[in-house]
C-alpha cells in the first residue's frame, strides 16, 4: 500500500515563494494543498492551487506542514501560528528578524515534538555538500581559514532587512556547517549607500571554537555577482563556487622547486589542482526532499531551528560590532548545533 502524501502549503508568493511553488507541486510524496498570500497571484505562480488570504484559511483545510516565506518580519507570527495548530514548518532564511523571535520560534516548536526547519539554502548546494563531506574525511587536513565573499546588485525583492540579515546569514552559516564550529568572536564595518535605512555593505572578520580565522565580504553595491567560499588548511585550500556548484582543490606541492628564484615568487605552496566532477542537482528540490523526508521520521539532515537561532544571534552580533566599533564576543555554546 502506497502511504498517502503529506499536504503542504505555501505562504508567500513573492520572489522565493514561486520557487517553492514550483518545487512543492512536483515534489514526490507530497500535495501542494494551497498558498496564501494576501495580494493573490497575479502572476499564476501557484501552480493551480487555490490562493488564500490568510493562514487561519490554511490551517483550515488540514496540512501537515507549511513553507514560510512572507517577509522576514512576518516569520515570527505567522511561525506561533502554526506551531500553535500542531504544523511544521519550512522556515525561509533568517528564521527571525530578531534574536528573541527566533528563541520564541524554537521554543513554539520543540516544546510540541514538531518538524521544523530553516531554508538555509546554500546548505544543499552541491559544492557546499561535496565540500562539507571533504572536510569531515579530513582531507585538509587542520583548517586555518575560511574566506567568503557574496557580492551583486542590488536585489530590488528585499525593503525589510539589510545585507547582514539577508545575505550574511548565508555565509554565517555555511561556514558553521561546513567547519562543523561555532563563532566565538566577530567583528564588523558596514556601509550604507542606497540611501535605504540598512546596511547594504558588510566586511567581517572572526573565529571559530577551534581557532579557525573566518572573514567575510558581502555587499550589494557590485555590478560583479559572485559567491566564493574558500577553505584553507594543512594540505591545501578548497574553493567552491555556489554560483556554477564548482569545487575546485589547489593542493600544497608535493614536489620541491630547486629554481630559488621561482621558489621565493611561489613558496612551498603551489601544487595540483582539482575540479571535482560532482552531481548538481537544483538546491531548493535537495532542500524540500530533506524537509518532506525530517517531517516522515526518515531524516534529520536539515537546519533546526536551533541552528538558525545561532545564525540570527551571529548576525546580531556583526551589527552590534559595526554601531559600536568592537569585537563581540560570542558564547560558542549559547546554541546547541
């Protein structure tokens, strides 16, 4: 006997909630029962399911999960909302526009057993997967250091939040994934350009619980997009590119240079060069596979809550450094992983 799908709904239609809409109606094992979203759909992005105006309308009908992806500022209340009907929830990245939302959501959510989740995307971009596995065979060997860089025009989608919220949070937490640690210190310089009330460059530089070295540089101002994600150790450095889902592997030489002059150009550094050949499968259809497969039972392989909660806290920390000019101090184990 076939197990009967899950009924999934979708709330936001906006410039993430298509995607997920497009994702949810032909994802395996599921029934996209319907969307919400106040302004309806104009654009006939919800793959025929019938569009609601509220999420009580949702509820309604019986769902055993929902995707939240309305505005940032919208995650906390519509979140207490489901949690209180007993339905889990796919959250969009950042869990919460503030730190204490984000505890309220965790709190709503694991007192009730229920599955829930943050859509921390970059999690399932092949490269990042491929990199993350790396890392854990130990074929880097120690890690020194992880450089980020996240960079393009401004995004005319986003008016609640700033760069930080927005897209430092991508950076925050990858590097907390992929390294397996958490941020014990960050500080940070943001600029405002755009003439918007947030910030829309941010430069950061930190440490992880084992003593690893991070920075990162994100900003909408760049006519350049570009999304890199370096880590360096003992035998090398690991490049991934998230834009193309390239992983690439530049490996200290294993042959010595008798050419002094070389030498002294080069150092002791330059060796092969890898780019692996891996699957690249669509990262939001790995990430709602993930979720579909943590509300069955089957699967834990998601970003908790708890987990987003230690992104949002990290990336309160980076504006509080750049209003006060300090390094911040952060407590590796206020969060569980």
């Amino acid at each position: 006997m076939t197990a009967a799908a899950l009924r999934a709904g979708l709330i936001g239609l906006g410039s993430m909630g298509r995607h997920h809409a497009r994702v949810l109606a032909g994802l395996d094992g599921v029934d996209l029962v319907a969307v919400v979203d106040p302004m309806g759909d104009k654009n006939g992005w919800a793959q025929g399911a019938p569009v609601l105006s509220t999420v009580d309308e949702l509820i309604a009908l019986g769902i055993d999960y929902a995707v939240v992806a309305c505005p940032t500022a919208l995650h906390e209340e519509v979140g207490l909302k489901l949690a209180g009907a007993g339905v889990g929830a796919l959250i969009e990245k950042p869990v919460a526009d503030t730190v204490e939302g984000a505890r309220r959501l965790v709190e709503a959510f694991e007192s009730r057993g229920l599955a829930a989740g943050v859509g921390h995307i970059e999690r399932c971009n092949p490269a990042l997967r491929s990199l993350r596995s790396r890392l854990e065979a130990g074929e880097l060997g120690d890690v020194f250091q992880v450089v980020t860089r996240r960079q393009g025009p401004f995004p005319h989608r986003i008016a609640d939040v700033g760069v930080v919220k927005d897209l430092a949070t991508h950076d925050i937490d990858l590097t907390a994934w992929v390294t397996g640690q958490q941020y014990t210190s960050i500080a940070a310089h943001t600029v405002s350009k755009s003439g918007r009330p947030h910030e829309d460059m941010v430069s950061a530089v930190g440490k992880l619980s084992d003593g690893t070295m991070v920075s990162h540089l994100v900003n909408w101002l760049s006519p350049l997009k570009e999304r890199f994600t370096s880590v360096t150790g003992d035998r090398g450095c690991f490049i991934a590119d998230t834009l193309t889902a390239d992983l690439t592997f530049y490996s200290n030489a294993a042959v010595a240079t008798e050419w002094e002059a070389l030498q002294a150009f080069r150092g002791v550094s330059e060796g092969d060069m890898i780019r692996y050949a891996i699957p690249k499968r669509e990262p939001l259809l790995v990430e709602h596979e993930l979720f579909r497969d943590a509300v069955l039972g089957k699967s834990q392989d998601i970003c908790t809550l708890r987990q987003g909660l230690r992104t949002v806290e990290v990336a309160a920390a980076v504006i509080d450094s750049a209003k006060s000019g300090a390094t911040v101090q952060l407590d590796p184990e206020g969060v569980a992983s």
